[in-house]
C-alpha cells in the first residue's frame, strides 16, 4: 500500500535520522507537530444560502523561529496532507537558513466555484478562528496554491483589524500592501537557481537545456519565463485544462499572451497538444513538477524521460517512485531545498514588514540567489560525506539545523 503524504515526509525524514544517528528523543520531538488546528467555516455565500467548510492550520516546530507556511485553497485539502506541508516548512527554511519554523493551512474548498465576494469572506472568516494562534511573532502564513497577493491582502486587513496595524503577520502581499519586490517571483527564481547550480556541479549549463513543466500557475509560468530569458528550452508546460509540446523550445512570451487571453496555455497555436499525464513522461533534461503532490508514482515512474525532477511543487513524488528514481539514475532536486524562494523572499519581505524598511528588486534578488547557493553548498557537502541522494542530504542538512536549536532551547 503506498505511503500517505504524512507517512511520505516521515519515511525521508527517518533516513536522515538514521545517518545522524539521532537519539530517540530528537526523533520523537522533531517528528511530532507543536499544534493542529481544524476549524469550522460558516459563511453566507452572495444568493442567501450558507456555505460550509473546512479549514486547517498545522504548526510543526517552531524551535528556529515563528512558524512559517503557505496556506492553500483547494478541495484536497485534508488533515493528513496539511500535516505533511508543514513539516517540510520545518526542513525547508532550515534548509536556506532562514530564522523560521514551519507550519502550513489550508481550506477544503474548490475556489472557482465562489465568487470574489464570497473568497473574501471565507478568508476573513478563517482569520477570525485561527486569529489567537498567529501573529508575527508566531505563525506568518503565505501563498500556496489558489491562494495569491490579493488573498493576502484581506488576511493582512482582517488581522490588523482585531489586533491593530500588523503588516508581519502575513507575507506575499500585494506591493501597494507592504508587499516585497520579488516576492511573486521568488519561488520560480529559486528553482531556477536551483536547476543551475544542479546543472553546473554536472558541468552543464541552462542554456540549450530543456525543460517540461507541469503547472503554469505563480511557480511554474515564472520558471517558465526566467528560464527562456536564459536561453534554456521549455520544450511542455500544462494547466489544469491540458497542456503544450513543441520539441525546439514554446515561444513563452507568446504563450503568456495566449494563456492571459483565453485563460489557459491549451491550444497555443504552433505547438501540439497533450495531456497532464502525457506531460510527464516527455523527454527532456528536466522534468519540473509545479502543481499538485503525488504526481509522480509508482504506476508513472518509470516511463519518465527526464534526467533530472526538479521539485517545484510541494511532495509531487512518492515515496515508490523516489526508489525507482534512484534505481534508474534520475536524480530529483528534492521540494525542501527547490521551491524555497518563496519562504526565503517572504523572510526578506517580513524582515522589511518588521523594520519598516523597502528593499530594491535587485537587493532581494541578489539575497535570494546567496540563500540557495549557500543551501546547495551545505547538500552538496552532505552528499560527499553521506553518500547519499541530494533528497536525504538536504533532510539531513535541515535535521541537523533544528536539532542543534531544539538541544540548546531544550526539550521538555
Ligand atoms: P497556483 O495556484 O498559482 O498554480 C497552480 C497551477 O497548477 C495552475 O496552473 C493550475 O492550472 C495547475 N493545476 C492545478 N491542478 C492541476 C492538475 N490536476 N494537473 C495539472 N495542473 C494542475 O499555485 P502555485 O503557487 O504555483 O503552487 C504550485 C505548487 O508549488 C504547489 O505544490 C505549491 O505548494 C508549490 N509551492 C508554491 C510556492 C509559492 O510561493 N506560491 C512556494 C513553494 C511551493
């Protein structure tokens, strides 16, 4: 029976235990969320009727720093998935160093089927119930997927209106909001720092390589987009509704154009069309996953075509098809060190939310790149010493990070 999205992040969890050798008591303190939250979300929705639904918030560890992680609309969500999301936010912002935990919330809703009006007061309900247990000292949620700046931006609104002016306590918001430059960027930048400096200790380079990328949404149409500018070739990319292929590379300008006009990236004259699943077994360098977890499988994983899975998305492979990933010598660019742009630039934007200070685009750029080439240094060095895949190396670096501050704060 294939493992669960919880049990997924535990199984590569427990090997970095087992390389570190770690005592019991760590394991049990690292591996067990601080707080779980399930709340009720009533609201009227705009014909008169109530609507029903179900929002969680997990806060795994928080020995680092305030909990730190996205919050996502979606009708998947669950408990067993939030669980997992939040504990990879604990590995992930020790992974690139940034002085946060990690937590991650979500709601069990299908947000196209509501209304702008009722979106706003499903959020400013959710702040309402989980308003005692966040702050920005505490628990600082962000984007995840279905959620945007605008969403952030009534979180901000309904926070600060219970407690006063508080910018910190939520982070991607909209610019005019406090919002940092870069920061809608930041995570399809940081996976592509991530592939370049993966390609470079290979002795490739971006330029000529080509990438398929499932997902156009905030992370995979800015990777999509930075990494034409640098003359790599983005050979597919899908959405929701289907997806595009042409061997020597999509025009991606021209592809935005066509998506913001019809509303998705299906039927771009000139290239042919193809499905999600067909998407993924393409053959390119580099495979990047950027929408949904568990898209890679025991059933798809060894059809795939790719040299490299480049993790944008959160968990997008299980447990199975990591095995028969490393049997079959692809190597993934694991999730915990990949898509972590966004928390880095959501550090840098809380940091200015907190000193009330406004950094140039290039100053978050320039920061951002030195957070991941520090990581990928500090995984690097862990895959020498270990002999192990970068996946365990970079749960070993953030195991080792939350460790050491969990041991000086002491346990119980
Ligand atoms: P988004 O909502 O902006 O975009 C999601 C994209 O995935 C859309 O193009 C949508 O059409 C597509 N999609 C949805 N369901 C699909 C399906 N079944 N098959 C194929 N495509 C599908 O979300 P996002 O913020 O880009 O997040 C994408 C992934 O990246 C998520 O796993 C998220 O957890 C992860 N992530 C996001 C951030 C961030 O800063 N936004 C940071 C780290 C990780």
């Amino acid at each position: 029976m294939p493992l669960n999205a919880y049990q997924t992040t535990n199984h590569y969890l427990e090997r970095a235990f087992e390389l570190l050798a770690l005592p019991e008591r760590f394991r049990t303190a690292l591996i067990t969320p601080s707080r779980e939250i399930r709340v009720e979300l009533i609201i009227e929705l705009d014909d008169g009727s109530l609507g029903h639904y179900i929002g969680y918030r997990v806060q795994h560890d928080d020995s680092r720093g305030p909990f730190k992680g996205g919050l996502r609309y979606h009708p998947d969500v669950d408990l067993d998935e939030v669980r997992s999301l939040a504990s990879l936010m604990t590995w992930k912002t020790a992974v690139v160093d940034v002085p946060f935990g990690g937590a991650k919330g979500g709601i069990q809703v299908d947000p196209r089927q509501l209304t702008r009006r009722e979106l706003e007061r499903l959020t400013r309900r959710f702040v309402e119930q989980i308003s005692p247990v966040i702050g920005p000292d505490t628990d600082i949620p962000a984007p995840d997927m279905n959620t945007n700046a605008q969403v952030m931006g009534w979180f901000f609104d309904e926070y600060s209106r219970r407690r006063g002016f508080s910018p910190a306590v939520v982070t991607g918001k909209p610019l005019e909001l406090h919002g940092s430059l870069g920061r809608d960027a930041a995570t399809g930048r940081g996976c592509l720092f991530a592939a370049r400096e993966v390609l470079a200790a290979a002795g490739k380079k971006l330029e000529g390589t080509s990438f398929a990328i499932q997902g156009f949404g905030n992370v995979g149409s800015w990777l999509a987009r930075l990494l034409h500018e640098r003359g790599a070739r983005v050979v597919a990319v899908s959405d929701l509704k289907g997806g595009v292929f042409k061997g020597d590379g999509l025009d991606v300008p021209a592809l935005f154009q066509h998506a913001r006009a019809t509303g998705s990236v299906s039927e771009f004259p000139g290239a042919e069309a193809l499905s999600n699943q067909e998407l993924l077994k393409v053959e390119c360098d580099v495979l990047v996953p950027a929408a949904l977890g568990h898209v890679l499988h025991e059933g798809n994983a060894r059809e795939i075509r790719a040299r490299y899975v480049l993790e944008a998305a959160n968990g997008p492979t299980t447990a199975e098809a990591d095995q028969i990933f490393s049997e079959r010598g692809i190597m993934c660019i694991p999730d915990i060190w990949a898509n972590a742009g966004g928390v880095t630039v959501s550090y840098f934007e809380w940091t200015q939310n907190t000193q009330k200070l406004k950094w140039s685009e290039d100053l978050v750029n320039d920061s951002l790149e030195k957070h991941m080439v520090d990581a990928h240094r500090a995984i690097a060095a862990c895959m020498d010493e270990y002999k192990c895949s970068m996946r365990t190396a970079a749960f070993v670096v953030g195991v080792r990070r939350v460790k050491e501050a969990t041991e000086l704060r002491g346990i119980g």
